[in-house]
C-alpha cells in the first residue's frame, strides 16, 4: 500500500534517484572509530565526496564552511554528545 499511494504523490523511488547522472553529494562524515568511519567512506566514495572527521571541533569548523550536503554524525562518539553537536551546526 505504501508503494502505490508513495507513486500517486509523487514520490520517487529513492533507489533510482542515487544513479541518475546527479553530480556527487558532499557528505560529512563525523566519527571517532576508524573502522567505522573507513567502512562508511569507502562505501560512499564512489559516488559521492566525502570527509571524514573524528573531532566536534573539527566538525564545526568544517561546517562554517558550508560546502556540505549531507552530515553523518555517529551518536555514540566518546568525550561530546552528539545530539549537542548536531544542535550546534
């Protein structure tokens, strides 16, 4: 039922809108553990720009910047809170 009434609205499958030619997205990627921040890097890569950073401050100086699209900031970072972080930017 979601699928059709989705359609009726207008709604695209997101799916198809990650390989429809669109220029890269810029994607911040806020993470204390490097295993994980490699594994989210390598598997956003290939199709979009990312920046990893394992710092709030780091993060917020980054951001003043503006040239971001998208912020994914991992909740269990030790030493911040994250939901404070993401209040701040």
């Amino acid at each position: 039922m979601r699928e059709p009434t989705s359609r009726k609205m207008g709604i695209v499958e997101p799916a198809n809108t990650l390989l429809d030619g669109n220029a890269p997205g810029r994607i911040l990627l806020i993470n204390d553990r490097i295993a994980s921040a490699t594994w989210f890097a390598a598997a956003l890569a290939p199709m979009h720009e990312v920046t990893a950073i394992d710092s709030f401050q780091d993060a917020l100086v980054h951001v003043q910047g503006g040239n971001v699209d998208v912020i994914i900031v991992s909740v269990s970072m030790h030493g911040i809170d994250a939901l404070r972080l993401c209040s701040q930017i």
